[in-house]
C-alpha cells in the first residue's frame, strides 16, 4: 500500500512542478517587460530596494514548511534568472563571449594571422631589450626558423625599483629597427596609459602584463588604439576575471585582443608559477578570442619549456612565448629561465618533431 | 504613463511571487510526506532517477521565455531545499552544529576545563617526546605558570619515512609520567587506527593531526572512545569540511572534540602557513565546540608567537597551543620554532599583561 | 678509539672552519673595494660576466669529493653575501626598512596622528561615495564616534566594465565637503596616475588599492606628492613584494605612507579573502610604517568585522579600516558587507569594551 | 688606472677564491670521514649540538667586514653540502630517485605494462562501484575499445559521514568478477591499513588516494604488499612532499609504484582542482616512475576530460585514468564528472585521433 501511497503522491508533485514552471515563466516574461520599460527609461535594471521590498513580502506571507530563509534563497535564485534574462535581451552578453560571436576571432598584422585553426604563432624574444645587437641576434635566430613575431621588454614592470627597469622609449626603437631588418611584427609591453601613444608608433602589438591585468585605466586605453592588444592574465587572476579584463579593451572598441595563460600564484614551489594549463579550453569555449600560453613564466624553468610547449599545442593553443636570450647568464632580467639560441634551436626542432604516444 | 505602467506590472509580480511561494510550500510539505514514507520503508531519500524524470519533465512542458537549462536549474535548487528539509526533519542537522545544541560543549577531564567562556587553556610542551628528562623539565615549567595541560609528540608523522619518527609507546609512557608527577592532563597524536586502543590508556586526550583530517577510518575510531579528541585543521581543509570531519567523531558517539585552527597552506612564505585567524569566529558559530590556535604551527616563527596567541584570545579562541623545549636548537624536530623555557615564562608574562590599545 | 679518532678529527674541522672564516672575510673586505672602485666609475655592481668566469674558474679546478654544483652554489652564496655588504655599505638598504630607520613613522595630518603607539585610528565611511547626504550621514556618525578619518571611494576599480564605476571627480568634491563640515580628514582611491593632480586638491589622504599595489607608475607618481599614502597589499602579493612597492613611494620622496593588509587570496570560500593576521607584526617588524587592517574586505562579512577588528588591535595594528553605509542593501557596490549607521555604533561599542581573557 | 687597479684586485679575489675551494673541499672530506665513524658507531650522522658549538666558534672568531649572521649563514650552507655528501655516500638518495635508478620502473601485471615508453594506459571505471551490472557495462565498454585496466571505488572517503561510504569488500567482489569475466586487470582504493589484507585478495591494484596521500602508516602498509600501489598526489602537496610519500612504499620493500598527478587545490573554481600538468615531467625527471594523469578530479568538467587528456599524453604521461558510469546522472557519488559509455567511445575516439598543428 505504501507504495501505491508514494506513487501517487509523486504524481502530485508532478503536477505542482507544472504549475511552478508555468508561474516562473509568467513571472519571468513580466519581469522582461518592466525591464524594457525601465530601458526606456533610462534607468538600471537591478533595483535592491524593489528586491528588498519583494522579500521581506515573501517572509511575511511565508507559511511554511520551509523557513522564510530558505524560501527567500528560492526567490533570489528566481530574481537572478530574471536578471540575467533581461542583460541577455539587451545585448549585455559579454562582447568577448562565444555567444555573442560564435566563430574564432582571428588577429591579422598584415599576413600574419593569430588564432588561425591549425596555424599556431611562436611569440619569441628577450625578456628585456638591452641593446640592438642583443635583439638583431634573436630577430635572425626567430627569422631563421620561419616564424613571425619578436617579443622584447622596453619597460619592465619590476619588484624592486632599484632593479633594472627597461631601457624605455629607447627599447621600442630598437625592437621597430631589429622588426624591420628581419621582417618581423614587434610586441612589448606597456604599462601605463601615458605610454601607449608612442608605443603605438613603433609596434604591431601592444602587451598588457599579468601585474596590470586589473589597471583598468590602461586596459581602456588599450581598448582605444588600433593595434591588437595581447592580455596576459594576473598572477592570481580567476579565469573569470581574466575575461573580464580582456571586456574592458572590447567594450572600449577595439576587438582584436589576443589572451595569454601564464601561471598562476599556487603553494607550489618547484615551478615559478602552476601553469592553469584547463585554462586554454575554457577560454577557448567562453570567449572567441585567440590563446596563448607563455611556457617561460608559467614554468620558471628552461628543462620545461619543451615539456609545457607540446601540452600548450596540444590541448588547442593558438601559439607559445617563449623567452630567448644570446646570453641567459647575463641578462639583465629573469637570467634563469631564458634560453639561448642554440637551446632555442632545439626547442623548435623539438616541437615540431612532437609525437604523441597512442593509447 | 511608464510609471504607471511599471508600477501595475510590479503589483502584478508581487502576486505572482505569492502564488510561487504558496506552491512552493505546498510542494515542500509533499516531499515531506514522501520522504516519510520512504524512510518507514527504509529507502534512501535521495533518489536520482527520480529527479532525472523530474528535470526531463520539466524541459519538455518549458515554454519559455526562461531556457531549459535555468529552469532546470531553479528546479534543482527547490528539490535541494526539499532535500534539505526531509534531512532537517529526520534528525540530519550536523551533530556538532550550533543549531542541534545552542550552549558551549565545555570539554571536561577532571577539574580542567576546555571551552568554559573566559576561561582559556594553554597547550604547551615540546613537538617530540624525547626523554623523561626533557619532558619533566617542561612539565615543571607548565606547573609553575599554574596551567593544566601537557603536550607531546610520541607518534611524528614525517615528510620522509627517514626522520625521527617518534619514540611510539615509551613516548606515551613517558608523557604519562611526567603527567603524573606535575599533575598536568596529557595529549598526544595518534595516526592509525591501531595504536588508539594502547594510546586511551596513557593520554586524557588524543590528538588527530592535519594530515589526518580527513583519514576517516581514523575519525570513526576516535569516534568510538571516551577520551576527548583535538581534532587539527587539514593543511588545506576548507572550514567546511573541517566540521565535516569533526562530525565524523560526534557521529561515532564521542561528542568530546575541541578543534585546532593551525594556518592553511597559501602562497606566502613569511610564515610556514597562513593562520586563519577568522576561522575562529566562524567555527564557534557554526558549532558549539570549543576552538583553539595552534600558534607554533601557523606561524613557524618564534617572533610571530606572542602576537598572535594575543589576536587568537582577542578573536575569542578557547585555548592557544604553543610548543616548549628545553633546548631548541637541539630538538629532534621543528627546531627553529620551538621557543625554550625562559622563552616560554617571558611569553606567559606578556601574554598575560596583553592590553588592547582603545580606539 | 673511534671516539677518540672522531673527537681529532673534529679539531681539525674546526681549524679549517677558521680558515674559511678568514679567507671568506678576506674575500668580502677585496670584494668591497672593488664594489667602491666600480661606483666611482658609475658602473653597475652586479656583474653577470664576471660571475660566470668565476663560477667556470671554480669548476675547473674542482677537485672534489664536492660535486661541482656543489661547489658553484657555495660560492654563488659568498658572492651574494659579498653584492649584499656592498649594497648595505652603499646605503641600499631599503628606506622603509626598520634598519634604515628604528623608530616609528608616525604620519600626521594637522592634529590626527596615524602610527602612535598606543593610538590605533579608524577608517570609516561607504564603499562608493553616492551621493552628498549619504556621505554626510556617514560623516555624522564618524563625528559622533570621536572619530577622525573618513573614507570613500570615487574612483571605482570594478571587475565588469558595465559596473558601476563611481562618481570620479564628483566623489571627491563630495568627501571634502562632508569632511569640511564635521571637521574629517577624507582618504580615497586614486586608480591611474593621470587623476593623481586632481585628487591632491580634495584629499588629505590617497589610497592605493589591492589591483594597483603593482601599478609602479601609480606608486611613483604617489611618491611624488605631499600627501600621505595609503597602500593596501595586492590580492596575492608576498609580504616581501608589500614591502617593495611601498618602497616605491619612498624612493620618490614621499615617507608619509600607511600599510594596510586586506586579505590575501587563498581556496578558503567562507571568507572572500584569507585575513593574513600574522603579516601585521611581520610588517612592523620590517618596516617603520604604520600598519592598518581592513576588516571589511578581508572578511567580507558583516559577522566577521568586531571579532577580527579586536585581533587586529590586540596584535599591534595601528588602525582598522570598516566600510559604513547608511542603506547596505541598496549600496551601488559591495553591498552585503557594509555594516548601517547603528550596527556601525554597536560595532565601537564593542570593540572599545573589548576585554581579552586571562590565560 | 682605476681599471688596472680593478683588475689587479680581481686577479687576488680569484686567487682567494681557489684558497677557500681548497679548504671547503679538505673539510668535506673530512666531514665524510667523520661520518663514516659515525656510521661505524651507529650514532646519526645530523649532531645539531656540535652544530651549534661550531657555529658559536665561528661567530667569536669572526671580524668581519661580513656580519655574524652573514657568516653563520655560509657555514650553514657548508655544513648542510657536507651532510647531503654523507648522506649519498652513505645510499641515502632516495630509492624513488632517478640518480638511484635511471631506467624507468615498467609496473607489470602479467602482461599489462604500465610505463613503458610510448604505450601509455587508459584507467578506466565509475567512480563508485555500485553494483555488478554497473560495473560490468563499463568493463565491456573497457574491453571494446582494446584497454586493460578497469577502476572503481569500493571504499570512499567522503566528506560527509553521511554520504554514500561505498560497497566495502563486496565492491571488491564485484570489480575481481568483472575483471575476471573481460580479462581486465583492476584497482580500488584501500584507505586504511586493516583493510589492505583482504584488498590484495581480489586487487591487481591497490590505490591510495589524495586524502591519505600522507597517511604514512598506509604507505608503510601498501609497501609491505606484492600489488602494484598507485599513488595519488595529496590535495595540496608539493611535488617534494609527493615524491616523499612514494619513498615510503618503497622504502617498505614494494618498488612497482605509479605516481597519480589529479590537480591541486588554489583559488581557481573554474575548475574543480587545478592540473598542474608541469608536475608530470618533474616527476618524471626526478623519479623512475610512471606517472599518469587523472583528467577526472582535476578538472571536475566533462567537457576538459578530452583537452586535458591530449595535454597528458603530449607532455609524456604514461596513462590517463578517467572516470566512466553507465547513467552518470544517477551516480551515487560524482555524479557530475563522469561520463557516460557513449560519451567514453567518443572520447577514446578523438584521443586517439589527436593531432598536434605544427608551429
């Protein structure tokens, strides 16, 4: 009998179910109107006053069996849907986000494309400019393997001001001059927004590093320009965050921005930083923007750069950085985790011989 | 007119949300039922072919304008409640939750009493028995600050299976001994199930350590003897699963736990952990047993260890575990955080005379 | 015979010890010369080329049994120690070092002094400045407290693009006139150099923000100024890298600077960040400066902020920083941890009645 | 003159720097020779009381220009490169390490290799064995696509005390009769000791999982046992922690150990855990063992299983286990992160399929 008794009060509930379903809808197709109505007047969306208003109401006439707390979790649940049902119909989704744009944003400098299927780039260079010759030695070694793009710090963002801190203005010329000779797009970074204007005259791309994922003002600076701007994420940036920051330069017009993993702040110690290597697929679906991975910050480490660089590719990165150095030893910055040309050799013979092993 | 308009849609939701709630209630005081049937029958309440059917059932009759997938996810957050409800209803409250028993557990051996308000105890000895000698010589200094409780190591669990890995039972013994001679209450760790049973014949009280938060074969047998347990926060427990893990032991029938805030594993390297100082509030919130900081262990500092008993007795902490050695820098283990008895008489003396400057 | 043996043997070991002692020494006092040699020739100290022959002329003529990298290393720590004694001797110590300088910095605004021992002071006001009269109710109820400082934000660093980035300008004018009327020195948020000239006209105080604390261009336009700076530790910054940006500041004439400590990021979800307690000692150990703690974002919980405000004053914080606001639930951000005009005055009720127990 | 000068006092600081090669070489030897009578005696080679007396000597002797503190710290350094000196001579290295044994560990069951280059394994099961036509359908999909290896828990640490705790020893019935019927070797986790006896009766496998990862009287058990042990890293170990805890099986006699990288614990939820993929070619640098990935708790999400496989194996992990159920919906635990059979077959498809685009 009692399972005859269960049976049929399940059916019940069914049937409440049902009716629940169609009062939130009802409610929900309500909520969208007052929303277009309150577009039309110009004024936000969310309304914690009237929200407030609207739960202390379902507390008063809350008769149980659940206690006023718990329904009132039901309802901002509710409210929430309705929310987002609203940004949703007024174009809020995200301008990174893959529903907004399904298919792949691909970056293009003249011919060089990053975020091409198929096609992976290899941003490699100094850690730091620090003279012509230093930079003409790595441009010839990046020519040399057939590649496009030449990375190298003018202004260096360091821990200590009493570090070497870039050699400036001076360094973007030196990486325009050594890009020109070999044929090369130049990138550096750049970290304030009083220094875009003249970066802008000397680079094919603009870097905003992991330290000003969050310098809101830069990022929309950045946004402002018509040079692509590769993001890095913050040393402790949640993947949320991160596409957040890259909103910033979309919202503020300008949408060629490239993402770039670089390790995140972790307890662990035998690495510089724990590579979020997850990152790169769930940046991929969430956005249609193109991604990287930096091998040499995530990893600190130059007997992992190889390792890092075959999972970055193969788990569908649109193209590695890697730092090289004609002289590791003596660089003026991150001396440990550069490689030099010969290594750099290596790595790309390397990479481009990876197999993977089948199961 | 807009206005207007608003406010008559609005009025209409409110009604709206009266007529979900009702329901929502009605559907709560069902489930209800069921779930009492269920148990007469002896069957789990959770069911998840039932809620798949459910879900499926939903989806199918949504009309919009909410998707499938958020009204599928408000569903699962009012079966949840519902849930939530039958566990409340049939007795599922934690054990060790503030809302099962609202007073203080004070936990008593003896006259000594751990958890009575304004009436914080000191947890003092060295990190590893060593020898009678040395035991007795901390004992001594413990008495003569007129404190009642003596800590020891006797079962070290170690990074490397080649450390010092404890003296085992002679420890307990000799931990037994100097108890007795200084009348003091003894605690050690105990890290197996198997030694519990010659450990309850030596100590007052067991420790469980952080690596064995969450050894629960370890928990469940703690939970079965009559001596009380200080259970210690895993390296990187969430505070979450910490009352979980002390539920493990008042679910066994030992309701006699006090719990050890001792730091978190994070990032920084100033201290060999983080000490999670609010954890402590919100663990004496959340349950109704007595909570101590394990000041050694957070910090790993000696400098640190003052400071920060005086913030663990000013947050509201039951009790601060600090540990003593006769010499320090000879000790078999933990070296350079152990303080040494003059140390440890001028840390009393501070620590007693604490005033907070007013604001 | 082996002891007597191991016992001689220890004598010569304790010879060569000596031996080393004064070769080292001799080594760093020729070091030294040569470091005062280079300076008058404007050279740079460290010497990357040089180290490396070193280090090449030191493998060469490795004999063992020490491995070389053994050796290396050894060695790499002599010439460190060497770099670090010509660094302290060409007054590179840090400048907000206690070594620089053993007493306390006190900053002081007219007549309101922040870093008096024995004074701790109270940051207070909303969030985000909205408007005048919810500023002003705010100021009122800092006056009413005997009170001095009051706080909000105008400049908004905001996740999303399409939050709320507070008033700007607006904000500033707001606060200076609120705090002209109940006689308040006013402290807000500067996010971007280019506002920095603006914001000195308005405020007493500047803040620096977690996402700024490595916005080396924000610090050292901060340095630049005559108004006192208060810097708070970025989301995941080291103590180590705190110490550093606040060099920053110093390094460019300003020494009027505040250090605050607001949570750091952990997995913890029960708080929205890890309060690090212990980094409030660590920093005045290190440091000359004042030390606050900002309970509201450390915590963020309304729960959370008498019981951690008390362990901030008992370990020795100079102040504590609380976020007010006449309505939370309806505050434009941060709005379930702002605390309302008379829970803010129950909140200095009880903390100036704070009483810590006697262990 | 200046630069002649400099030379001049650089050609000295070479001299002195072969001197005191010479000597710190001499005092290793001596060192070792100390503690081989040592050794001789039985006595441990680490005296922290002799270490002191030297430290205290050096100290008094000392005259600078370097500090007392700068001096102890080099001694220390000294002392600790004499002591690891001892300890290799003396077979310390540890038994895990590829110094020791720099052929890699292939952990064969009959004719099951797991580790030999290039021929990764697939891991494969539901996360809880619930009954033996669950089981079974997995094993036949396991079987389908030409794989060996079949998971599934029996005993399962779980959180809460309330949940589902596992079928015990007649989950392990249930996976030894499907093994047996698909020809399929399997494995399950023991998680304490008392239960390795009757696991090793029906296991080709024993598992030990992240939470007992430094449950070190289960390791000193597992090592004791002629089963292959797979050994999961714990929630927030470090890599040396890991490779410790590996040390003790194989201290304990068993030497066919599988290391078990499942992602780590930090702040990011995107993600269940966080895959610290860069930990499989550390420990496969510093180990001799297999090292395989589990795609299922570290990532939590269905949709990274397949990426995060493809990074695995390009970064040379020798297996990949994945979490498999017939209706994962209705799965008694992880409900969430398993996959279904056909989900499976897809899967083993595109991995199988992976190509990598070349740079």
């Amino acid at each position: 009998m009692s399972n005859d008794n269960i049976e049929q009060k399940r059916q019940e509930l069914d049937q409440l179910n049902l009716e629940i379903l169609k009062l939130i809808n009802q409610r929900a197709a309500l909520s969208k109107e007052i929303g277009q109505l309150k577009l039309a007047q110009g004024t936000n969306k969310f309304d914690p006053e009237r929200e407030r208003h609207m739960l202390n109401q379902i507390a008063e006439h809350n008769q149980g069996p659940f206690e006023d707390s718990t329904v009132q979790h039901l309802f901002k649940q509710i409210f929430k849907a309705s929310l987002d049902l609203q940004k949703v119909s007024s174009q809020k989704t995200l301008l990174v986000s893959r529903k907004q744009k399904s298919e792949d944003t691909v970056v293009q400098i003249d011919d060089v494309k990053i975020g091409a299927a198929g096609h992976p780039q290899m941003f490699v260079g100094p850690c730091s400019v620090e003279s012509l010759d230093q930079v003409r030695q790595v441009a010839a070694a990046v020519k040399e393997q057939g590649l496009f793009i030449l990375r190298g710090g003018a202004f260096k963002p360091r821990t200590s001001p009493y570090d070497f801190q870039g050699l400036g203005v001076e360094g973007l010329k030196i990486l325009r001059q050594a890009g020109d000779e070999f044929g090369l797009k130049v990138i550096s970074e750049i970290v304030t927004p009083g220094d875009i204007e003249v970066a802008v005259e000397y680079l094919d791309m603009i870097q905003i590093g992991a330290r000003n994922m969050q310098n809101f003002e830069l990022l929309k600076a950045a946004g402002k320009v018509d040079k692509p701007v590769l993001l890095k994420r913050g040393l402790s940036a949640t993947i949320e965050e991160f596409i957040y920051a890259a909103e910033y330069i979309l919202a503020n017009g300008n949408t060629n921005v490239i993402l770039c993993e670089r390790g995140i702040r972790t307890y662990e110690r035998a690495t510089r930083n724990t590579l979020d290597i997850s990152a790169v697929p769930i940046l991929k679906q969430e956005t249609h923007l193109p991604v990287i991975v930096d091998v040499t910050h995530s990893t600190g480490r130059r007997d992992l750069l190889l390792p890092t660089a075959r999972a970055a590719l193969a788990i569908g990165a649109d193209g590695v950085m890697v730092e090289v150095h004609p002289d590791p030893e003596t660089a003026l910055s991150d001396a440990k985790q550069q490689i030099n040309i010969p290594q750099f050799r290596e790595f790309m013979s390397e990479l481009k011989g990876t197999k993977i092993a089948s199961v």
